[in-house]
C-alpha cells in the first residue's frame, strides 16, 4: 500500500504470468501500423488474451513516435520559448557574439 497525501492507494501488483501489455501494443502497432486506431489495437490485445486501456495505447504510440514534449516544442502563434532562447544564445556565442549573429543572419535572409 502507498500512501498519497493522507490518501491510502492500493499498489498495482505485476503480472507474473500474464502478457506484457506494453509489448502487445507495440506487436499491435508493427502489424497494424503506427497510426491504427485504437479500438483495433484493443481487438488485437484481447485476441492475444489481455485488456488495454485506450490511454495505454496513446501513450506507448506517443513515445514510439518521438512526439516532441512540452519543454522545447513551439507554441501555437509562433512565439519563442525559453529553449528557443538557450539555443539562439549557444549559436551567438559560437559566431562571435549577439552582434555578429545578428550581422549572419541579416546575410542569410538576404539570400534567400
């Protein structure tokens, strides 16, 4: 049992004998493909003799895509986020400063 901010939670207990339902999605998603829909996989979990969750599936598929995360992902109307600036900092201080940055940019939108 864990305790979790004065709640007492059952710990779920790991299946021994049963399938590994991570692995079985992921079965799911070679033989189906990456984008097949949820209820499919499902289907293919159960005939394998196991139950999972939608949530599970969406989960796994979000990280074997590689689905960029919050921290460094661009927002919506394009403003920069602070990973952005980190990164626009490291590039400055490799070509000689903020002012030089600026003059290499200002070159490359020319070019183009």
């Amino acid at each position: 049992m864990i305790l979790l901010k004065g709640f007492a939670v059952a710990k779920k207990a790991r299946s021994k004998d049963g399938p590994n339902k991570a692995q079985l999605i992921r079965d799911a998603f070679k033989k189906l493909g990456i984008d097949a829909a949820a209820k499919d996989v499902q289907s293919f979990a159960e005939s394998q003799g196991a139950s999972v969750a939608a949530a599970q599936i969406s989960n796994l598929r979000t990280k074997l895509k590689g689905a960029p995360t919050s921290k460094g992902a661009k927002t919506k109307n394009g403003a920069l986020t602070a990973e952005d600036l980190v990164q626009a900092r490291h590039m400055a201080d490799k070509v000689g400063g903020v002012a030089r940055a600026k003059e290499l940019l200002d070159i490359l939108a020319k070019l183009q």
